[in-house]
C-alpha cells in the first residue's frame, strides 16, 4: 500500500478541510470514514431532486470573511436567511423575537408598547422571587421575557428538547433571550450566510478532490493498531473518548432522530424550519428541505417535497453522538481525556467528537485554516 503523509479519520468539515490544506500544501492524505458517504453531518441525500440534510438541517453562518471567502471559492453559496416560524397550538410567531413576534403576540405596533409589554411581565415574575436568585430555568426564562412569551414559545418546546419539566432544569442553561425591536427575522446576527449551491456535497466533493478516499471503514476496526505502517500523522475526527477505548469512562451526548417522508405537494409549510412549541406535537421542529435551496416559482417546478419531522432523543450507544452534554461529570472527564490526546505523539485530534465540543460550520473550518500544516 502506498505511504501517506496524513491518514485522516473521519471524512466531515474537519476533515475535509484538513485534507484540502494539506493536499495543496504538497502533502498526501488518505481519508477514511465509516459512514457508506463523505462529507460527515453535512452529507446530503437526493430525494425527488431535492437535497435532504440527512443528518438535520444545516445552514451555514459566520462573520469570518476568511472563512466565507473559503467555503466560496470551493463551492459558491446561495442566499438563504433562516428565518423559522413556531407554530403554538395552530397560531404562527415569527422568530426570533422581534416586532412581528410582539405584533402577533399582543397585536403591539410600535416598539414601545411592545417593551412595555414585556417590562409589564418581567416585573411581574421579579415580584413572585421576592428578592431571591430564579432557581430554575422557568423562573430564569420568566424574568428575562416574561409569561406569555415564555409560555407559547419556549416552556414546552424546551421540554420537548431535554426531556424535562422547565422548573426541573437549571437556570444557566438560559442566560439570555434578545428581543429585537424591529420587524426582522433573520435568525442569525452574522454578516454571512447561506447553502452551498447545489448542496453540501459539492462543497465535500470540492474539498476532496484529488484525495484519496475510503467509506465504510472503521478506524477501531483496520487502522487503530497499523496506521504508523501507511501514514506518519493521524487526523483523528471520531469520539475522543473512543479512540482511547473508553478506559476513563464514556461521555454522554444528546442526540435527535429524524422522521423524514415525502408529500405529494409541491410546497408543505412554506418554510424551511417550523418550530412546533407546544406539547401537542411530540416532535420539536418539522424541516421541509427544498426551501433551502429553491425559491419562488422554483419550488413549484419540483412537484413532491420531503419533509423530516425532528425528535429530541435520549442517547444509546450505536445512535449518532450530536451534542456534547456540558455538565460537571462530562467537562471533567473530558477535560481528562484532552490530557490523553495531547500526549499522542503524531495525532491531531479535531472537530466536535475529537475535542469533545460543539461548534458550528465556520469555526471548524476556521481552525483548519488556522492550522500550520507540516
Ligand atoms: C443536528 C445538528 C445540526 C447542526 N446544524 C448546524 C447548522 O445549522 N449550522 C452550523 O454551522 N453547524 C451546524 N451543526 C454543526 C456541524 O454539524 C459541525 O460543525 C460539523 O459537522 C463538524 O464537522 P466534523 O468534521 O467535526 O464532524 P462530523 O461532521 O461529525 O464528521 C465526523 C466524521 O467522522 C466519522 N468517524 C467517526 N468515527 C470514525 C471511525 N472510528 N472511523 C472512521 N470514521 C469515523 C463519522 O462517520 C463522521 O463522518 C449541526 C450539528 C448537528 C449535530
């Protein structure tokens, strides 16, 4: 077999970027994943000419032009703003909070009788602590947007999402809630956002090209002990407490499960995310995917639609590890863990399993390009 400067495990953002850098930099890497596709999280699936976030919808922000200017001259991006819609018990609130939100709400019209709504209700659930700390995370929630916003909007949905009465989860989980006070409903802040043109797999594919790849190969399973015989570097992307066989215990993770369906219609809900908030619903969010990437009459030409209903999840071993859980337990123990890694000799621990945390697209790719590559 050939010998490879890099073996990079795990062929996601991390990954990929990786290999990229190192490709042009002269070096000659061999990526491996255990998943049958590339392209980690982001991987999408064509279904009825649409392409469907497999993993759960990905939408691509930062403010690092760097970082935009990347993922650019790799692939162009579209200019899709998120902009979701929770449905509370049939009735429509444009998110995040802002004037249409307010307007909906109270049928408000101008900024100041939409703050001193709120004022009105946070007043009153600062009087109900008389003086205390809020305890938990629906007094917390009740004294920074008070009842009505709290209720239709956060309390049942955030249930859905841990698993757990608001009054039983803690109050750090929710530190802020911005309210804007202008009709606007782009999600995020940054300067930048959007889908890659054609979907996430261009961007993988453009990432990847002229780099030697292999799926459905399972690190543990034929490198773990050899890689030194192929490679000299190891890029490791999977769960850092894997590689080292678990020996400190395991780390916890919160996953989602997706229910995803075809209809028979050209347009299902009109958006891509709809946040269901209420408990009559047990799923969390619905995502019809089209509405990534086709707008206008373009969503007409393509005549089904998929749709994927979102389920927060408990984690079991085999399901997909998605979000680290940053409790005491697993902050210490992976902090632990982290000592291990950096005692690796010839091994680059990357991406959100590798260094047990959650980050989104941009500032992954935002270390690789940091990285000196030698
Ligand atoms: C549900 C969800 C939604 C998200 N939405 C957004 C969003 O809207 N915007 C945003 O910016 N970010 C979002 N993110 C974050 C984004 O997914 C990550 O930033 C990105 O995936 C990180 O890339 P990565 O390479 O670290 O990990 P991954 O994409 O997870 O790639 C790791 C790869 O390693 C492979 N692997 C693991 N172990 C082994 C092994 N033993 N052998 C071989 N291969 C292995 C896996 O199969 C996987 O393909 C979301 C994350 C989740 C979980």
């Amino acid at each position: 077999m050939d010998h490879f400067d890099y073996l990079v495990v795990g062929s996601g953002l991390f990954g990929a970027t990786f290999a990229y850098r190192a490709t042009k930099a002269g070096k000659k890497c061999l990526v491996i994943d255990k998943r049958p596709q590339l392209g980690g999280n982001v991987y999408c699936e064509n279904i009825e000419g649409i392409n469907v976030h497999k993993y759960g919808a990905h939408i691509f922000h930062t403010s690092n032009k760097s970082v935009w200017d990347f993922v650019n001259s790799i692939v162009e991006f579209n200019r899709y703003t998120n902009s979701p819609v929770a449905n509370y018990k049939g009735k429509l609130y444009n998110l995040p909070f802002n004037m249409n939100t307010f307007y909906q709400m109270w049928g408000v019209i101008t900024p100041q009788q939409a703050q001193a709504k709120i004022d009105e209700q946070k007043a009153e659930a600062e009087a109900a602590l008389n003086g205390r700390e809020p305890a938990n995370l629906e007094e917390q929630a009740l004294t920074l947007v008070g009842k009505d916003i709290f209720e239709k909007l956060i309390k049942e949905y955030t249930e859905k999402q841990w698993g757990r009465n608001c009054k039983d989860l803690p109050a750090f989980i929710i530190k802020r809630l911005p309210v804007r006070m202008v009709f606007d409903n782009n999600y995020f802040n940054d300067k930048y956002q959007g889908i890659p043109i054609g979907g996430y797999n261009k961007l993988i594919d453009g990432l990847l090209e002229g780099v030697e790849r292999k799926t459905s190969v399972d690190f543990f399973a034929e490198y773990k002990d050899s890689w030194r015989n192929i490679a000299d570097k190891l890029v490791y992307t999977g769960a850092i407490d894997e590689y080292f066989d678990f020996k400190l215990g395991k780390l916890d993770w919160r996953t989602v499960s997706f229910k995803t369906r075809i209809e028979d219609m050209p347009n299902y809900q009109s958006n891509a995310v709809v946040n269901y908030t209420s408990h009559d619903q047990p799923y969390t969010r619905i995502i019809e995917h089209k509405h990534f990437e086709m707008f206008g009459q373009t969503v007409y030409d393509c005549p089904k639609t998929v749709v994927s209903e979102e389920y927060s999840t408990e984690y079991k071993d085999g399901m997909e590890p998605y979000y680290p859980v940053n409790n005491d337990r697993n902050n210490a123990l992976a902090e632990e863990y982290r000592k291990l890694a950096a005692a690796e000799d010839d091994v680059i621990f990357g991406g959100r399993l590798g260094q047990y945390k959650y980050f989104d697209m941009a500032p992954i790719i935002e270390q690789v390009l940091n990285m000196e590559i030698i």
